[in-house]
C-alpha cells in the first residue's frame, strides 16, 4: 500500500518539476517577449499546429531516445559518463564512411552501417570505461575530454576522407539510397528509426531487467562492494556498462544520420548525449520510460523552435527548463517533508491496525 | 624537428604558457577548495562562463574593468550557492547538479547576450574593458626571467598568491582544518559541533569566487571581450589537474602549468604541417595522459608498496 | 524524581523509511551513577542516545536536565549542556593528529592560525589529568583501536561532559583492556560523572553498572537496580523469554580436510604485516572459531581467504586445489561461502529487494534462470522458500532490503550464504547487531551445515559465541597462531584472554596441532 503511494508521489513530483521548470521560463519569456502571451501560446501549442511540426517532434524523439538509453545503461551502474555523446557522433561518421565506400543492397545496407556505427560506438566506451575499471580514473573528466577528441578525429575525417568538393557548404558526399532509412509517414521527416528505437528500448530494458548481465549492472551501481562479494566481476561491469551505452549511442548516431540527412556534415557535436541524460533522469533510469522522456524533451524543443521563430525569444531558453529540471528531479529532499509526512501517517496508521512495525508494507 | 625546438625553447613560449594557464590555475585552486571539503563541484565551467560574461557586460556599462571583475566574482559565488542550495540542502545529485548548472550556463549566456546586445556569438557591439597587464619595474629589465614573468595580466600574478594563500589557509588555518575535516569525515566533525554544512558553503563560496576570477581573466585578460562557449572545457580540465595535485594548492599549480604548456604547443604547431584537429586535441589528450599517469601511479605504488612490504615480511 | 539529573520523556521518533525506533519512551539517570541502557538491536538505544545528543529530532517527547526542560538540536547544544558521546563507530578523522582531533572545533589559536604548540601542551594535560597514554602528534590513522578510543573519551572531557554517553564501548576491547575501562569509568563517577553505557553484553553490565533501562522493540521495558536483578531476569524483559546461553549440539565428527591454508602471510595498506606464516586446516564436519581482539589479523586472513584480498604469500587450498587467484566467483562454485563482518558495505545492497540479495551470487544458476535469462517465477519460488526457510520478517520478496531490521538483514545475508550449498563456510562476527532471538537461529544453522558435512570458519570477537559454537579453536595474537585448542568447551576464559593479548603463546608443537593432514 505504500509502495504504490511512494511510486505515486514520485509521479506527481516530476510532474510538479517539470510544471516548474516551464513556469520559471515563462517568467523569463515574459520578461523579455514584447508579447510574451503569445511566445508561450507558440511554445505549448506549436508543436501541435502543424502536421509538420508535429513530425517534428517525433522525429527529435528518436535519437533522443538512444541516447537516453545509453545513459540509463551507464547510470544504473553509477558511472557517471558522458561517453554517449561522443559515441554518438563517431557512430554517424562511421556510418558515412561505410557507406559512401560500400554497396549493399537496400535494408541490408543500412543495417549492416547501423551495427557497423554501434560497434564504433562501443570501442568509444573502451578507453573512460578501461580507465575507470582499472585504476578508477574519473569516468567523467575522461570521456568528456575524450568526446572533444572524437569530434576533432571526425570533423579531420569530414576534412580529408568524406568530403564533397561539389558542395557549396561543408558536407560529405551523398550517402547512398539503399542506405536510408525509410520515411514512415507523409509529409514529415519521420523515418524507420523510430521503430527501431522502440526496439531497441525493448531490449534495453529486458537486458536490464531480465538478464544476468544487466542484474549486475544494478547491483554494482547499487553497492559495488557488495556485488564483488556476491561474485560479481565488477571490474567487466564498469568496463562493460560504457561499451554498452557507447554502442546503443552510437547507433543512435547512424541512424540520425541515415534517417534525416542526405550528407554528414556536423562540425560539432549535435549534444544528443548530453540530451540523453536529461532523458534518463526523467525515465527514473528506467528504459521503458526513456521514450516518454524523450518524447517530452524533444516536445519542449520543438516548442522553443516555434517560439524562436515566432517571436524574439532565442531558442538557448531550453537549456533552461533542461537544467531546471535536471536539478529538481535529483533533487531527493524536494518535497521530501511531504513524503515524510505520508510515510509517517502510513506507518501510524499500521500500528493503529497492530502490525508489526518491522515490516512496513 | 628544430623548428618545434626553436619555438618551445623561448622566453616568449615561457611566458604565452604562464599566461594560457592562468584560467586554470584560477579554476584549479576552485576545484582544490570543494574537493576538500568532499564536495564534487563539476558547475566551475558554467560558473567561468557565466563570470565571463557578467564581467563583459559590467564593465561595458560601468567603464571600469575593477566593477567588471567584481561582477564577476560575485557572479561566480552566487552561481555556487545555487550549487549548494540544490545539491546540499536539497539533496540532489551533486554531478547532475553540476551539470545542469553549465547546461543553464551555456544557454543562459547566449540568452542574455542576445538580449544585450541583439548578437548571439560574442560581445563585440559592448565596449568592455580589460584587466590591465602589469610591468613589474625591478623584475623586468632581468634577462630571460623578467621576460617570462612581467608584464603579465594582473589576474595572472593575482592566481599565484592565491596559490599560495590557499595552501596556508588549509593547512595552518582553523577553518582550513575544519575543512578537510570535513572532507574526510563529516560524522566527526558534526559530532564536536561543528557545522558541517557551513564548512561546505564556505568552501563552495570560495570555489565560486575563484571561478568567478577565473571567468573574468578569459574575457577579460586572455580575450578582449565574451565570446559563446569560450571556457571550452578548462573548467574540467581544472577537475584534472586537482586530481594530479593530489588536492593540494601547489600540486594544483604544477599540474596546471602542465596543461598550458599542452595548450600552447597546440597553438605554436599550427606553424608545421600538422592537421590541426590533431594539434587541437593535444591538450584533451594531455587531460587523460595525465589522470591516467595519476591513477595507474597511485594504483601501482600502493601495490608496490604492498608487494614490497609482503616481501620483506615473508623474508 | 528529584534526583534525576536527566530525564527524558515520552520520546518518540520515526524513520523516514516508516519504522518506529523510539515509541513514547521514559529515561532518566541519577547524578554520579553507571547506568546501563541495553536491548537487543532494533530495541531503539542508539536511537534515543541520538536524540539526546541532538543527532536525530524526536518527533515527540521532552527532555529536562536538573529539573530544567532544554531543547537539544545539536551536538554543539548537547555538549554545551555536557553531554558527551563516545560513538560505537569513532568519530575520527584519520589524517589529522591525535591533538587536532581532540581539539576539533575549539583549536587554540594566534595571529590567525592554529596554535600548534598550545594545542599540543594542552593535550598533554589533559592526558595526564585522567591518566592516559598517548602521543599527541601521531596520526589518528596510525594507531591502534584501542588508542582510538581513549582519544574518542579524551574528546568528551576535554569539552567538560558531565554525562558520558558510551555505545558498545567494548565491543573492540580485550577483557584486559575493558577492566581498563572500567577502573577509569569508576574513577569519573567518583568525580562525579555520570556514565550512560550502552551494551548488550550482560556480564559486564553486572560488573560496573547501578541501574539498568531495558528497551524492546522501541518500548522501553523499565528500570531497575542491577542488585535486584539476575542474568535471566533480564533476558526475559529483552527478550520476553530466558536466553539458551549453552547451544545444544553434538560432539563433531571431523572428516577429511577440506580448507587448508599453508604459511599465509600479508601486509595491509600502511605497510604493518598482519598476517604472520598463519598454518591451520578445517576439515569436513567440525567447526574452527577464531578467538582474537580485533585488529590481530583475523580480518586480513578472511578477506585472503574469500578473495577480497590478494596481496599475500602462502597458499590456500579447497580440497587440494589452490584458490589464491581464483576470482570470487569461482570460489563460490568451489564451495566457499561468506558471512562478512561489514553486513552493509559487503553483505548487503540496501537498496535493492531482499529477493535480489538473495540471488546475486547465484546468476547463471538454473534455479533462478536459463542461461543467461532470469526467471521472474523461478526467483519467487527460490526465495519465497528461503524466506520461509529462514524465517526473514519481511512483507515479502520485492521489499527493499534496507527497511529490514539489522536481525533481519543477517538472516537474509545467511539465507544466501547457505542456500549455495557451501562445502567451505566463513563466518565472520555473524551475530554483531543481530538480537538474541535471531542469533539463536544462526547458530542454530551454522551447527546444522556442520552436521551435513561444510567445514566452517567461525571469527568472532564475542567470547561466548566463539567457546559455545567452535569444536576446536584458534587463538590469534599478531597476525599469528598463538594457541591451538582441540577441544574448545575445556578452555578457561581468563586463560584465553592471556593468549589474546598476546601474554602467552604455545609452542610451535602446539600450535601446529590446528595443521591435519
């Protein structure tokens, strides 16, 4: 009984976050707009107004969603990586490279990049999660250092290997149709990524949830020494949980490019990975939960699009409610008296129907 | 070959190294402080970045680089205790915390600097001042040291007597004390009465302020002006190398000197024919280099040290 | 009443995670008394000693010192009303000095810093007032438990406590040392001190203690005067029933050698040697106790043993095969199991199910999966009957571990120690924190594998447990083997206490007894 008062509570807290976060930027767009009414119309209701826009925001959800999935994986371990970022971005590139330089057949093309990228994605994962295996060097200062490093290895590669001299911008060559990924719906952008995304989460969770593996991904985030009482090789663990989140990142990475792009042409990191852990704080570190985190996230991001376009308020105003609500969410003594006071009105209440007071259910 | 030797071996490269790692010794001494007092304070790049601009904008408004810098400074600590605030009372995860704070950071800067100025990139439209240089009078006419060591940035000699303040103050100091204290155990600490989470403010206060330095040396010493994302990362880097000074105010300095002298080298080796990505990423692979160094020493030596000493007690 | 220097009221307090630790207690002590608090754990003592050392706030109840009602919200305030509290777990702060942490918080100072030489007169004083022994300068990482303690008191006086407040005071001392404490304990109620001792060890309440609370359940049962009250009295009002103090079990029948381990030798971290050239064999069916003051090497030795550790020489063999550098993993698939001292750092992940503790040494198992797949029914049924089994109060598999109480959480980390059908099992303190009730049940269990043939390592610091449970034992002084008992139930304890601290020591014949082929 109060278990599920507690996971209700915890329902209601985010929301309650999340209302917060937004009310604190429409103050802020108040105080900025010349019609602030009609920046926060633009804002909530944007995304919605179009059938464009709307695709807009599924589609922002798909690389969300990997992303927040490689977060989640390395989160339930307590590693605090950033690696998914720049697995991301490798994963792209690498899937350029293969397929401007291969031909497969359609399907199999896009397929074989994608595994191709989530395997360059893993090897990214190799070196913070190696380091911190090992001689526990901090997982954070070395991948994001390591992210700048992968940037700068692709934008050379962009340089000198893929480069389109046709171009008038800064791009790659064409990527090959048999690589694409399909459109899903008409007149928007939204691609078989999507499908493969949900996909993926399923099998992020059940790895998580359902497996050995994933078990002692858990337990080691919940108490390492613990686990390497239990048998547990948590040396494989800390390695592993970063390859892993590296390759779920990574081909997060070719399948943004495969299914929104004609050409690779970032010069910097899109930040997905970054956008990856506001997702998974959302989701509770649960991978069943990370496309709604996604959803929600990419929603907010369409709707500062609009809103940007719309009217003089720069769309940096995400990063706001983002922070916002990174910082509420983790925040465990947010409303913590009120929880309290339900925990403590619960356990009365069982003495009162003379339980035991050891097992407070 | 010469060619990279006749650059690095001149008083001028000397000098651009003291001078390109003054942000980090700056931001080094902030994560030696919070550490300290086992507090992880990941935000010292959004706190850098957002002093960077506050100082810009300050002094283009007020004329004067010393209502500049203290903007920033006071920048950089309020930003520390909304970092304390969240992750200390509120109980929140002290790294998200952090990292929210340079997410907000990053946006917040573009933000109000469009708002300023109607430009998202940099600040070019405000007149802001600098912090002037300082041309020691004995010092300079010395050869070869005075060439290295005068006429720096006022925040650059600023950094080093904070270097050294910041080792008396831990170590000889009460509240220093208390500090580490409770940075190694603040069951202790609590026990005799002492506040544990003001011991904490105090630190982060501190770790705001030279943040907030930190912040208005990039914009206002090593650039003339605020330009988007301009910290690039020395705020992490700074985490680095408090890492290799074993948390301690020197150690720090040391370890800061070594990645400006990487940072430097990237930028004197644009000369050869190195593709710059690869020189541009010669001071992330400093970073790891030297944390790696770090940790694998301190794994081995404890090992060693073990090793040794079953051996010798076997014999 | 009016003698009552200190009188607490009605106090009650909840833990956030809903368990009811201090249910409307009464307490109250006389001024210049040894009054003991006792209970099983879970009964609620430290919880209330918190409360009046401004740790925790009471949700409801008051307390009143000379007759005045004070609010305590602090340790400051409560050390300012002189109270002093001298913790189970020392409130050190190890790279610090001995003069730094007694004067931590009220450092003399000049000019601005530290006065390190006054500091250090002024701890020289103080040590010489009460009679204590001790370097001012050395680091508090570099010295003995027993030293710890002392500077842990040293503390409280240097702040003018009036009232010390004592948790478990002798869990870590040798019967030498705690007559030590003793001596000084009588030495401040002539001062006029009062003394709060928290134990749950019967005997030495009955030597130095006036007045004795006994707390159950968050209840507490009422005070009575120590002369008035026998062992069994007491037990009754703790426990609701007399204490079986001798464990019924049948005479070993030892078979062949199942653990060997031959000439182990270790250094810890600061480079001290803890484990000198350790010999001795388990053999299937018999039951080896280690008896030791803490802090001898027994720690060192099991986590050697159970691979928590791998600096050291010597070998350790489970049935002839060398397990020195054997991943944990596959000792367990040897037979080895492990009851680990540190229940909440090794031996339990308090926020995971009590389901999930007691499956996670078991992954890859097909009693709880295929391959590498985990069977949400298989699991259910595994520990549903092992909850049963082992008779874990708890509202089901999926509760947090960590809501459990500490008896509790033992018999979870019991249940899954033993459910791996252990040939070689390590128990290390297995009854510290646990109450009467649910002690009596591992011991129960422990004799129960020895029947069926596991060779078992029984470490405790508890003197009684150690003589009633062990068949044989082993005396550890120094990292080494200093005595070597066949029969453990013939040992005298003041004898024993000799070869703990290290006063005598068999021969080499002797000790090499604990050695079969």
């Amino acid at each position: 009984m109060l278990k599920r008062k507690e996971a209700v509570f915890m329902a209601l807290r985010t929301l309650i976050v999340v209302a917060i976060a937004i009310i604190i930027v429409f103050v802020i767009i108040i105080l900025v707009s010349d019609e602030p009414m009609e920046a926060i119309r633009q804002f909530i209701t944007g995304p919605l107004s179009t059938r464009r826009r709307m695709g807009n925001v599924v589609e922002a959800m798909i690389p969300l969603t990997f992303t927040g999935l490689a977060a989640c994986i390395m989160f339930q371990a307590k590693q605090f990586s950033l690696i998914g970022d720049g697995a991301f971005f490798t994963g792209a590139m690498t899937a350029a490279v293969f397929t401007l330089n291969t031909k497969l057949p359609a399907g199999l093309h896009s397929m074989a990049a994608i595994l191709l990228s989530g395997i360059a994605g893993a090897v990214c994962g190799v070196l913070p999660g190696y380091l911190k295996a090992k001689w526990n060097t901090n997982e954070f200062v070395v991948s994001m250092m390591f992210n700048s490093i992968l940037v700068y290895f692709g934008v050379f590669v962009l340089l000198n290997i893929i480069r389109d001299p046709n171009s008038g911008f800064l791009a790659s060559h064409i990527i090959p149709e048999t690589a694409k990924l399909g459109k899903l719906a008409e007149k928007t952008n939204i691609h078989f990524g999507l499908i493969i995304s949900l996909v993926m989460t399923f099998f992020v969770y059940a790895f998580l949830y359902k497996t050995k593996w994933g078990f002692s991904i858990r337990m080691v985030g919940i108490n390492p020494r613990f686990s390497k009482h239990s048998g547990i090789n948590t040396f494989i663990v800390v390695l592993m949980c970063q390859v892993l989140g590296g390759f779920v990142a990574g081909m997060g990475g070719s399948v943004e490019l495969l299914g929104m792009y004609d050409r690779f042409q970032w010069q910097d990191t899109p930040g997905f990975g970054f956008d990856g852990m506001t997702v998974a704080i959302l989701a509770g570190n649960n991978p069943a939960l990370v496309p709604i985190g996604a959803l929600f996230l990419a929603y907010i991001r369409v709707g500062t699009d609009v809103m940007a376009r719309t009217s003089n308020v720069p769309n940096e105003a995400i990063y706001i409610i983002q922070g916002i609500v990174m910082i509420l969410i983790t925040a465990n003594a947010f409303l913590s008296n009120w929880r309290h006071r339900i925990v403590v009105s619960g356990a009365k209440k069982i003495e009162e129907d003379g339980g035991a007071h050891e097992s407070v259910v | 070959m010469n060619q990279l030797f006749s650059i690095i071996f001149t008083t001028s490269f000397a000098f651009a190294v003291l001078r390109v790692s003054t942000p980090i010794i700056l931001a080094g001494m902030a994560a030696v402080i919070s550490e300290r007092a086992g507090v992880v304070n990941i935000a010292i790049e959004g706190m850098m970045l957002s002093a960077a601009l506050v100082g810009v904008v300050v002094s283009a408004f007020t004329g004067g680089w010393v209502a500049g810098l203290f903007a920033s400074i006071l920048a950089g600590m309020l930003i520390s205790m909304l970092l304390a605030c969240f992750a200390l009372n509120l109980k929140a995860n002290i790294i998200m915390c952090g990292l929210a704070i340079n997410t907000m950071a990053k946006g917040g800067t573009i933000l109000a600097l469009y708002l300023i100025t109607g430009n998202k990139g940099a600040s070019t439209g405000l007149k802001s001042s600098s912090v002037p240089n300082i041309d020691i009078p004995l010092l300079r006419d010395v050869p070869i040291i005075g060439d290295i060591l005068s006429n720096h940035n006022l925040l650059t000699y600023l950094a080093v007597v904070i270097v050294f303040l910041l080792q008396i103050f831990l170590f000889r100091s009460k509240t220093g004390l208390h500090i580490r204290a409770v940075g190694e155990n603040p069951n202790a600490v609590n026990s005799v009465g002492i506040n544990v989470r003001k011991m904490q403010y105090i630190s982060l206060l501190l770790s705001g302020l030279f943040s907030g330095i930190a912040g208005a040396f990039m914009s206002m010493g090593y650039m003339n002006g605020f330009t988007a994302n301009m910290v690039s990362g020395r705020g992490f880097i700074a985490l680095a190398a408090n890492s290799m000074g074993q948390n301690t105010p020197w150690g720090t300095f040391f370890a800061s000197l070594v990645f400006g002298f990487a940072d430097s080298l990237a930028n004197s080796l644009q000369v050869l024919k190195v593709p710059t990505q690869f020189i541009q990423m010669i001071p992330y692979v400093t970073t790891i280099l030297g944390i790696s160094i770090y940790s694998i020493s301190n794994a081995s030596k404890v090992k060693k040290m073990r090793m040794k000493l079953a051996n010798e007690n076997v014999l | 009443m009016s003698d009552e220097l200190l009188i607490m009221k009605g106090i009650t307090k909840i833990y956030p995670n809903g368990i009811i630790a201090n249910n409307h207690v009464d307490f109250s002590v006389k001024e210049g008394e040894i009054h003991a608090l006792m209970g099983e754990n879970g009964a609620g003592k430290s919880t209330l000693m918190n409360i009046l050392f401004g740790e925790l706030q009471a949700e409801e109840g008051d307390i009143y010192l000379k007759g005045e009602k004070i609010k305590i919200t602090s340790p400051t305030e409560a050390i300012a009303y002189g109270i002093g509290m001298v913790h189970q777990h020392f409130m050190l702060v190890p790279s610090l000095t001995v003069a730094e942490n007694i004067f931590l918080g009220m450092e003399p100072r000049k000019r601005g810093l530290i006065d390190r030489r006054k500091m250090l007169d002024k701890t020289k004083e103080i040590a010489q007032k009460y009679n204590f022994d001790i370097d001012p300068m050395s680091k508090v990482s570099d010295i003995p438990v027993g030293m710890k303690q002392k500077i842990e008191i040293l503390k409280s006086l240097a702040r003018s406590a009036r009232i010390l407040v004592l948790d478990e005071p002798t869990a870590v001392l040798t019967p030498q040392e705690t007559d030590e404490l003793f001596n000084e304990l009588r030495l401040f109620k002539e001062s006029g001190h009062t003394i709060i001792f928290i134990s749950h060890k019967l005997k030495e309440i009955k030597k130095i203690c006036d007045r004795i609370t006994i707390m159950k359940n968050g209840v507490s049962m009422g005070t009575y005067e120590l002369q008035e009250m026998d062992e069994k009295d007491i037990s009754r009002l703790m426990v609701g029933r007399d204490i079986v103090s001798g464990i019924q079990k049948e005479a070993a029948k030892p078979g062949k050698v199942v653990l060997r381990v031959e000439e182990l030798t270790c250094s810890n971290d600061e480079g001290k040697q803890t484990l000198n050239r350790m010999s001795f064999t388990i053999r299937t069916g018999e039951i080896l106790g280690i008896a030791g003051v803490e802090g001898n090497g027994q720690l060192e030795l099991v986590e050697c043993i159970t691979g928590l550790r791998d600096n050291f020489h010597g070998k350790i063999l489970i049935d002839d095969k060398e397990i020195n550098r054997i991943s944990i993993k596959n000792a367990r698939r040897l037979g080895l199991s492990h009851i680990p001292e540190d229940r909440m750092t090794f031996g339990i992940a308090s926020d995971a199910s009590v389901a999930e503790n007691l499956i996670s040494d078991k992954l890859g198992e097909q009693r709880i999966g295929i391959g590498p797949f985990l069977s949400q029914r298989k699991i259910e049924d595994f520990t549903d009957k092992l909850i049963k089994n082992f008779q874990i109060k708890c509202s089901s598999g999926k509760q947090p571990a960590r809501m459990l109480s500490g008896g509790n959480m033992q018999k979870v980390v019991i249940a899954r120690e033993f459910s791996g059908n252990p040939r070689v099992m390590i128990a290390n303190q297995p009854s510290r924190g646990v109450d009467v009730g649910a002690t009596e049940f591992i011991h129960k269990k422990l004799v129960q594998i020895r029947d069926q043939g596991a060779a078992v390592l029984l470490v405790s610091a508890d003197l009684n447990e150690v003589i009633e449970l062990s068949d044989s034992l082993i005396v550890m002084y120094g990292g080494e083997i200093v005595a070597y008992f066949k029969a453990a139930k013939k040992i005298n304890e003041e004898e024993l206490g000799y070869f703990m601290l290290g006063l005598k020591k068999q021969s080499q014949e002797e000790v090499r007894g604990a050695i079969y082929a």
